[in-house]
C-alpha cells in the first residue's frame, strides 16, 4: 500500500462535441464515488473547459486539467492559452509534453521545462509526461531516454516544487496502440523515474511524487498495474472517453 494517493486522469484529446463533452464529465461526476480514493481528473479540449467545469458543479471531488498551455501568462501569442487562463476557468491540472505535443509540434525538453515552471508559478498541478519510442527500447535506450527527459523537463525545479508534481511514464509505442506495457516494464520505469527525482531534490521528496502510467490501460489490465510499487494511477486515453471504462480504471487504482 502506497501512502501516496492515486491519481487517475482523463485526457480526452481533440475529441468529443460540446454536449458529449458535457455528458461525459456529468456521468464521471454522478458516479465518482465508484473511484474510491483515488483522485480522477478530466482533461478536456481547452475550449471545453468551462462546458465541464460546469457540468462537474462547484465543489466536485473531480478535478478539472487542461492538455496543454503556452508558457507566458499574456501577450501576443495568437492561438495560445495562458495558465492563469486555465486557473480563471477552474483548471487544477495541466498535462505537459505530452508525447504528441513532443513529435507533432516539436516541443523539446526545454519547452516542457519552460511550460512545467510556468504551470507551478500560475499555481497549477503540471502532469509532466515523459516516454521512450519503440525504436528506442528496442534500441535499449529507455533509460537514457527517459533520464534525459525526466532530467530536462524538470530541470531547475526546487523540491517544494517537485514535490507538487505529478510525473506520467508513457511508452510511445503503448499510446492508442492498444499494447500495454507489462506491469513489470513499467514498474522498472517508474522506479528509475523515482531514483531521478531522489537525484533532482532527496529520496524523501522523491517518495511523494505521485508517478502515472499511460498506454493503453483499459479496466482489465489496470489492477495488474496498480499493485505495483512505484504505479500511482494512470494517464488514460482512449478509455477515458467512456465513463464506465475511465470508472473501472479508477476503481483499480482505489482503495
Ligand atoms: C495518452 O494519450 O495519454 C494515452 C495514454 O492514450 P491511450 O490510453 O489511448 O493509450
């Protein structure tokens, strides 16, 4: 048993309309006592944001995240979103370096570093993902993969700061593949994951950070996950788009 407690989020990505959006977010409200202890998050599309916040009700155990957010709080960046944007509208969350937001709109370790300070400074919770292609575990290049992520993300952080955080382990090659990296190979990556973190500030902040796994995860691989030592929750997807399956997952990872 972990004295951290877990963490299950949604992230939703660019799907769903505004009255899905909104009925998706009131069936997880209704039912969030099914998820026990642990936490549960949705991350919907930015402009999303306020339809769920106001599905989920003012005082709702379920807490409100964003996928993404530019790393200045105004100016002239046409198209952006500022953190205490998403603070104004209820966000608690924001997921950061997604792997996506990595490959497809170039966002390097600095960026997400950037974006991580400016989440903590804004007063939001920055979900920081890092994850290993295929071609680099099968490379055996998923610890030098992951440390130079976790290492640069995360560079400069103080342990008050990192201690706040909440860390994602995403394999590339598990993300909307439908392959699940074994609890195992998770499990390995998680504690590395740890071990940095007990590097970047002491073994003691390291223990409080809460880690997630995402890739795949789905009602019936989760409990093999969430009994492993370092897992506190996962980073759902596909999953997360149905309320009994994000429900489920959740359920797994409560207590
Ligand atoms: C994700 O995109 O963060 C993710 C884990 O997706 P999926 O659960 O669909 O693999």
């Amino acid at each position: 048993m972990t004295h951290r407690r877990t963490i299950v989020a949604g992230n939703w990505k660019m799907n769903l309309d505004r009255a899905k959006a909104r009925d998706l977010a009131a069936a997880v409200a209704a039912r969030a006592a099914e998820a026990g202890t642990t936490e549960l998050v949705l991350c919907p599309p930015a402009v999303y944001v306020e339809t769920v916040a106001a599905a989920l009700g003012g005082s709702s155990p379920v807490a409100l995240g964003a996928q993404n957010m530019h790393d200045h709080s105004s100016g002239a960046f046409t198209g952006e979103v500022a953190p205490p944007m998403l603070l104004d509208l209820g966000c608690r969350y924001v997921i950061l370096g997604h792997s996506e937001r990595r490959t497809l709109f170039g966002e390097t370790d600095a960026v997400v570093n950037a974006k991580t300070r400016a989440a903590l400074a804004a007063g939001l919770t920055p979900i920081v993902c890092v994850g290993e292609t295929l071609e680099e575990r099968e490379g055996g290049r998923t610890a030098a993969v992951v440390t130079t992520q976790v290492q640069g993300s995360l560079a400069g952080l103080t342990p008050t700061d990192l201690e706040k955080i909440v860390v994602a382990y995403e394999p590339v090659w598990a993300i909307g593949t439908g392959k699940v990296a074994t609890p195992l190979q998770a499990q390995e990556v998680h504690a590395l994951i740890r071990g940095l973190l007990g590097g970047l500030a002491s073994p003691a902040v390291a223990a409080k950070v809460r880690i997630q796994y995402g890739g795949s995860v789905k009602p019936d691989n989760a409990a093999d996950l969430a009994v492993q030592p370092d897992i506190d929750g996962a980073l759902v997807g596909g999953a997360s788009l149905k309320a009994d399956d994000f429900l489920g997952i959740a359920k797994a990872f409560g207590v």
